[in-house]
C-alpha cells in the first residue's frame, strides 16, 4: 500500500501579505503620496465631464476628460520631475 501523505502535509491557503499604508509627501503640496519603497512621490489627478449641446437642427453629447499624472523625487543632482497629462474633448 502506498502512502500519500498526512493530513499536516496539505498546503494551506496563505492570507495575502498586509499592504503598505501610503504616505503623504507634503513637501510636494496636496494629493502627492510615497511610492512604497523608494522616495518618489506620485499625484494622479483628473476630471470627466458630461452633457448634451442642443441646437437648432441636432442634439449632440458632449463628454471631456483629463488625466495628470506627476511624479517627483529628490536626486543627486536636484529634484526630479515626469509629468504627464492627457486629455479629450473641450473642456
């Protein structure tokens, strides 16, 4: 007769590690929070708009967006900066 194995042996589900608290970066203004690990500080920011244009002859949707993304850290050299926005339709 051949043996499995016993019951103690059967690998159990292991709860997810616990996330990192984000952190602040108020030195870098409102919105801006610590990569985990590293000292860059990250802002995402944006802004979605809706309606309707009703004219004359046609009613038309009208829809806008924005993203910003800006990601700061300190260097050697000074401070370091990425910043990107993306944006849709009129605002």
């Amino acid at each position: 007769m051949t043996s499995i194995g016993s019951a103690s042996a059967i690998e159990k589900p292991q709860a997810p590690a616990p996330r990192e608290a984000l952190q602040s970066c108020p030195r870098q203004g409102p919105g801006f929070v610590r990569v985990p690990g590293s000292a860059t500080c990250v802002r995402v920011s944006g802004r979605a708009v809706g309606g309707i244009d009703v004219g004359a002859q046609r009613a038309a949707p009208v829809t806008a967006g924005q993203l910003s993304i800006d990601t700061r850290t300190e260097s050697d050299l000074g401070p370091v900066r990425a910043f990107v926005r993306m944006g849709h339709g009129r605002p």
